[in-house]
C-alpha cells in the first residue's frame, strides 16, 4: 500500500565555480567542462498527502499563494505555481485527490538553485507517494525536463545533483551521463570556515543571463567561446585543487573564473553588490563570486578563518545580509528506502 502522506526535502547550493557550463550541450563544446559546489541547509521541503473527491490543492507558503483544480484531468499550469503542478501532472493519476504543500527556505531569486532543490524534493516525495522505485539519475531526468519543460529554456545540471548527493562535490559532463567526486570532508570543513553567503537583497532572473550566455555560445560569438572557454578552465582548476587539498590554487581559480564571468557578462554583478564586495575585500576578503547567474541575488566571500568576523561586518555595513548555513546532507524524504540509492 503506497503511503498516504511523504515529506521530503532538499538541499539548495552554494556554486564555487563553472556554472553555465552543466547546460546541454555547453559541457560537450569545452574540455573538462566542470562545475564545483556545495549542498547548504538552505533548504526546499515538499509534503504531497492523500485528498478527497478528486480534488488537487496545491499549496506554496513561501509564496504565499495556491491553486486548485477540481480533477487531475482540469489540471494546467498557467499560473504561479506551474513548476508544481507539472510534477503532479507527470506523476499522478487522472482520478487521483491530492493535497501538495511547498516550502523553500532560499530567498526568491538568490540564485541559490532554491527552486530546483524544490523541484528534486518534491519528485522524491510524489514517486515515494506513487509507489515508484527511482534511481537519482531517473529522478535527475525528470526533474530537468520538466523544468525545462517549464521554463522554456535549457536547464543545467548542478543544481540537481548538489540536493541529490549532498556535501561538496566537483561534477564533470563527459558524453553519455554525469561524474561525480566528492570533496574531502576535511577540506569540505574549511570551505565552511573559510566562505561567507550573503544575501544582496534583490531578486535576479537566472534563466535571463543564463539564456543570453548560452545564445551567445550557440551563435560561436568569438569572444564568448573565448571567455567560455577560461571558465571552464579555472572551474576544473578550482576542483582539481579542491581534491588536492590546495587551498590557495582553489582561491587563484574563482579569482580568474569571475574575472572571465565578468568579461563574458558585465550584467553579472549590481553597484551594490560590487559596493559589498569591494568592503569585504578592504577587511580582509580575498575573492567574492556571485551564486547563480547574477544581477543580484546572493554572493559569497572568501576570507582567512581568522579575517571572516571582520568580512562579514564590513559586508554588511553596506545593506547586504549574512546567510548562516551548513554543509547539508542528500535530498531525504520519510521512509527513504523506497527510492534507490
């Protein structure tokens, strides 16, 4: 007997480097094309329980809103909570009553992957709520294509797998599928120490920047593939001295990853965020990266251990919001066995 209620939930993301570059077919077009990131405790949470008379409600309380259908079969998703009700349409059945609530502790538009992370605990909770045996590629597959499917545009990769895997890890997209290492736990600890997550404020559309840069690349823009093509080595410089244990040659990377991002992008960044990261930097901070794909949203910093206190005052002396969090674990849901590791 399948369950009558699942809770589930999943890790958001801090990228360190080479997003854009887990987007089909962009990780086939750049040697090495790597992406570098951590599951934070920012977290997505889906509940999907048994209704009545056919009825689907669909509730979101970090936005305030919800819709309902009176059937499965009325079902459309022309409406706020679209992405939603596309995974209830690709999972349910038509004569099925179901009550789907959603909460995501990312901030709107931070550029966290915080829908995403919704996206993958919600499949977890509905194929666990449907009785299906899923494997996380299975549970990848779907997540992207519907997003996408949502969207309108190419979706990437990473997002799904940091709340699919959890810690931190360094992913590559070599032809036919998706390879993942895991970064040393001890070195994941100092990555913790080491990084400040703040929030600017403003939202930020990541399927804008991400669409004009990917344009950019289909179209073989010369200076793009260039500039795409100095990502792409610092983000795998970057996890290669994540591996390795090599701090400093991780903090050289990101430097010269978002100075080729910048190039590449000038509408990345915001006056008030490059005010926050230039005070950070004065205290101390040795580089700063966007999350996502910018003009707004979230930012990190990197500092000395012994130089964050003084980083994060600066930083938010100028408006921007420290973001506490932790390295988090894999997506879960309530009886978890019942989707394959």
């Amino acid at each position: 007997m399948n369950p009558r209620s699942v809770e589930a939930a999943a890790p958001a993301r801090i990228d360190l480097a080479g997003g854009t570059m887990d987007i089909w077919p962009l990780n086939l077009m750049f040697p090495s094309a790597t992406t570098v990131n951590m599951a934070v405790n920012v977290m997505a949470r889906a509940t999907v329980s048994q209704g009545s008379g056919g009825k689907v409600l669909i509730i979101s309380h970090d936005q305030r809103a919800q819709v309902s259908f009176p059937s499965m079969g009325a079902i459309h998703h022309n409406h706020k909570l679209g992405l939603v009700s596309r995974l209830a349409d690709f999972f349910l059945e038509s004569n099925e009553g179901v009550t789907i609530t959603t909460r995501c502790d990312a901030p709107a538009g931070s550029g966290l992957g915080g829908s995403s992370a919704l996206n993958i605990a919600l499949c977890r909770a509905l194929a666990m709520y449907t009785g299906r045996r899923m494997t996380k590629a299975a549970i990848l597959d779907i997540a992207k294509d519907v997003e996408a499917a949502h969207l309108g545009i190419p979706t990437g990769l990473q997002d799904y797998l940091a709340a699919l895997y959890g810690g931190a890890n360094v992913f590559s997209f070599p032809p036919g599928g998706v390879e993942g290492e895991k970064i040393p736990a001890s070195v994941a600890t100092d990555l913790e120490r080491r990084i400040s997550l703040f929030y600017s404020g403003a939202a930020r559309s990541s399927g804008i920047n991400n669409w004009q840069m990917f344009r950019l690349v289909m179209e073989k823009e010369k200076r793009a593939m260039r500039l795409f093509g100095r990502i792409a080595d610092c983000a795998s410089r970057a996890g290669a001295a994540l591996l390795a244990g090599d701090m400093e040659g991780f903090e050289a990377a990101v430097k010269n990853e978002w100075r080729a991002r910048r190039q590449l992008f000038p509408g990345i960044s915001t006056p008030a965020i490059d005010g926050a990261i230039t005070a950070g930097k004065k205290a101390g901070a040795r580089t700063a990266r966007i999350c996502g794909a910018g003009g707004g949203g979230c930012f990190f910093m990197i500092s000395a251990p012994e130089d964050r206190d003084g980083v994060v005052q600066a930083v938010e002396n100028t408006g921007a919001r420290i973001m506490k969090y932790r390295l988090a674990r894999a997506a879960s849901a309530t009886n978890a066995t019942d989707i394959d590791a």
